[in-house]
C-alpha cells in the first residue's frame, strides 16, 4: 500500500481535516472499501449510515450511503444527528452487518471522520479495518470501481435507532429512583448528538433537568467538543450557581462522558468508573468482574478485591473492552478516557448510559459525588491519578523508544514489583503505586499515566517520569 493513500483506521476510526484529506473524493473511497469489504462477508449485507454535528456531516453520510447503496449494500441512512452508542444498539437490534459512522467525536471542529463497526456493535477490529484499507487502495488504483453496478437502484431508506435505543436505556438505568429523588441536574451535550437523548430520557421520568448548549454548532464554539475540565467551566459554573446536584456531560457523538460534581469540581472519568462499578456491583448486584485498559485506574481493582470479583486488563481501545461485553464477564467495563458500558449493553462505549448511571447513584445512596468517593476510599483505600501528555522532539522519541524496553528493578527511589507491557512500558512499584508511558501512534507525544496512595507521591512520581522521559 502506498504512502499517499489517505485513508487510515486509527484506534477509533479514520479522522482527518475537513477539505484537506477528509473530503468528499475519499468517503467516496472509504464507502467503495466499506462495500467490498461488507460483499465478502455477506451476499446482500444490510448496514446502517449514521453522522454527527459537525460540518457536512449529513452530506458525507448522504455520499457514503449511495455509494454503499450503488454496490448492491442494503443501506439504511439516519435522519438526524444520532449518538455512536445508538448505533450500535441499533446494529444489534436489527442484526444489521454493520454501521457507518460519520464523526470524529471529540476531536476539534476542523475534522470530521469515518467510524466502521462491524456486525456485533463493536468497533471494528484492525483486522477488519485493514481490510477495508487495502479495498480502498485498490479503489483508488483502479482495480475496483467506485460506484457499483445499481446505481441507479433506490438508494437508502430511512432509519431511527432513537426509539430502540431509549427503550433499552430505560431497562438499564433505574429512572423511577432518579425522578423520586427530585434530582435538579445540568446537562451539557456540547452542542452533540446525545441533545434530545439524555435530557429527554430523564425529562420523561420526571426530572428536573436545565440543558446547555442545545442546538447545533457545528464549530462547537471553537474548542471541539470533548467534556474535559476545561470545556465544562459554563456548566460548573451554572451548575454552582443554580444549585444543581450534578451537571452531566457528553461528546460530540456521546460516546465519552464528562461530570462536574455539585460544588463545579470536574470529576476524573477514573473516579467515575470506580463509583459506578461499586454501585453496580454492591448495590444493583450485576454479575461478573470488572473490565478495565492498562492505562485505567486502579482502583477498579481495589473494588474487585473489595467485592471478590475478577480484574480483566486488556490493551488501550475500547474493543478490548468490547470483547468483555460480548463474553458476558464484567458487570462494567471501563477506560480512563470517559468511556464505560455495563454487562448486557453495547460492546461500545457510552457516555448516554455513563450520566444516567451517575444520576442514579446519587439518586439512590442520596450524596453527591464527591461523598460517594470518599465514601470508597474508605471502604477500598485512597487512590490519586493523573494523566499527562508530554510533546516529544523527534531525537527524543527513539531515545525514548529504546529506554521503554529496557527493563528497571527501582523507580523513583523505590522497588519495582512488576513490569507490565501490554501497551507502552508500566511500572507497578511494591506499595501499589505505577507509572506507564506510551508513546503515542498519531502524535509526537508519550502519554504518561500514574497513581499513588496521596497526591503529594503523585507529584513526586510524575516529577520522576517526566524526569526519566527527558534525561539522555
């Protein structure tokens, strides 16, 4: 395959800028891929064609789904904005072979992207992707046209995974106890897919619940829509000065979750996985482990040993995680990155289900977030984490690359219990404090994540990584 083919399935997808390599030439390459692909694994394969906010988003998924439609695909096309989690509920529900997505989720306002999953509303594995790479270079030279043979067959139907997907949310979150509780919360969708999901969901149930930011921006003012701490400052703002007991908050396709407690502290997802799998566990005693990436907090395990359930690791991406789901083994699965589902939902991750699900434990042990965190450390032992983004010059990255192999008995001062190579080099040192580095595959950057038992050892740890990251 050669190096000026544009199209490249990353963790999540293939995201790129709008005009530059994200244009409507190459969705017309990616859908081609997409059709070969879907023609090898089923004579008259049926998928679903969804899109996000963002700028032509329902252009490019009107392009995709004629060209799916033009090679003989049978393909149903959203007629709103809808959220990644509903798809692939919907791909279950109607036992489609796939779903395409148009969106490029949190990133910022200049890309938009192009997400696969495949049959079991998972995302697609790299072996799939690969494939559908390697079809679109074909495409691209020549040896499979773009356009099928029906083009000229009615194109795509209509489809609304918006009803199917409520439904199955009303099974999996306790709405009766949110609305009894007469909860008054904010809700930020940051101008994304989840407006008219989790406001309504939880409006029907009878709560009270103030939403900003509910309409299309398809710039999202500016800053993209990702729930991290610093794009919530108007919602922990409104939620200190409405008095509100919680503000919630999705991305822009509502895969990943953000929340602001009552006094407007932003919450780290960590912490939020950690709670949610205690209340899922002690309180709703869903069966099964818990699930987490190498990068996810350990705190999790803390609550597995507390409840005597099994820890399963897997690799950074969410379809490790998915394969969990799919096995019927975790009553939660989660990463570090705002994303969780729980034990007969999605393989996908789903920031929807993640706020009703924060809603209902505050609704149901009556203390906002902030107690029930120090409710847990009580009962499991406190935990601190953090995690850091360090630019690389490019001299550093080799050097780096080559000191993340080696193999440490001391860190920091300290013994090293136990090397961890799943994803990047992890250091877990005989106290239960770790570090890990990844050296990341888009960006110049290695991703740094640590916890420790206080925040003033976890000063000390980075301190030591970002040390170790820079010394020759």
């Amino acid at each position: 395959m050669g190096h000026n083919h544009p199209i490249k399935f990353g963790t999540s997808g293939w995201r790129a800028v709008i005009a530059e390599d994200f244009t409507f030439a190459n969705v017309r390459l990616a859908a081609a891929g997409m059709a070969q692909f879907l023609l090898t694994q089923s004579g008259r394969p049926r998928v679903i064609v969804g899109y996000d906010t963002r700028f032509l988003s329902e252009k490019f998924a009107a392009t995709a789904a004629e060209i799916l439609a033009s090679h003989g695909v049978e393909t149903w096309r959203c007629s709103r904005p809808d959220p990644t989690p509903a798809l692939a509920h919907e791909i279950l529900h109607s036992r489609l072979d796939g779903g395409v997505n148009i969106t490029a989720s949190h990133n910022p306002p200049e890309y938009n992207g192009l997400k696969f999953s495949s049959a079991d509303g998972a995302p697609a594995l790299p072996e799939i992707t690969r494939q559908i790479e390697d079809f679109a270079a074909k495409t691209l030279g020549g040896e499979y046209s773009v356009q099928g043979p029906n083009f000229t067959a009615p194109l795509s139907r209509p489809a609304d995974p918006r009803p199917a997907y409520l439904e199955a949310l009303q099974q999996k979150v306790d709405l009766r106890t949110i609305a009894q509780a007469k909860l008054k919360i904010a809700y930020d969708p940051l101008y994304g897919t989840a407006r008219g999901y989790l406001n309504d969901l939880l409006t029907d149930a009878g709560a009270s619940v103030h939403t900003l930011h509910d309409f299309r921006d398809a710039l999202f003012s500016g800053v993209g829509p990702d729930p991290s701490e610093k794009n919530l400052q108007e919602l922990a703002k409104f939620v200190k000065e409405e008095k509100c007991v919680v503000g919630l908050s999705t991305d822009g396709d509502a895969d990943r979750f953000g929340v602001v407690d009552a006094d407007g502290t932003w919450i780290h997802p960590n912490y939020i996985l950690a709670i949610v799998a205690d209340y899922l566990i002690e309180v709703r005693k869903i069966p099964g482990g818990i699930g987490r990436s190498v990068a996810t907090t350990h705190l999790l395990d803390a609550v597995a040993r507390y409840h005597n359930v099994p820890l399963y690791q897997t690799p950074v991406g969410f379809k490790y995680i998915g394969e969990l789901i799919k096995e019927d083994k975790v009553a939660l699965g989660g990463e570090e990155s705002a994303g969780l589902t729980i034990r007969g939902h999605v393989p996908e991750k789903d920031g929807i289900l993640a706020g009703l699900l924060v809603a209902e434990t505050i609704a149901h042990r009556g203390q906002s977030v902030k107690q029930q965190l120090d409710a847990l450390f009580k009962k499991v032992g406190p935990c601190y984490t953090t995690r850091i983004n360090l630019a690389l010059q490019p001299e550093t990255q080799q050097r780096l690359s080559a000191k993340l192999g080696r193999d440490y008995d001391r860190f920091d001062g300290r013994t090293v219990a136990k090397m961890d190579r799943t994803d990047g080099l992890k250091m877990i040192r005989e106290d239960g404090s770790w570090v890990l580095l990844r050296l990341s595959g888009t960006e110049p950057v290695v991703r740094l994540y640590g916890e420790a038992a206080s925040q003033s050892e976890l000063h000390h740890l980075v301190q030591a990584a970002k040390d170790f990251v820079n010394t020759p």
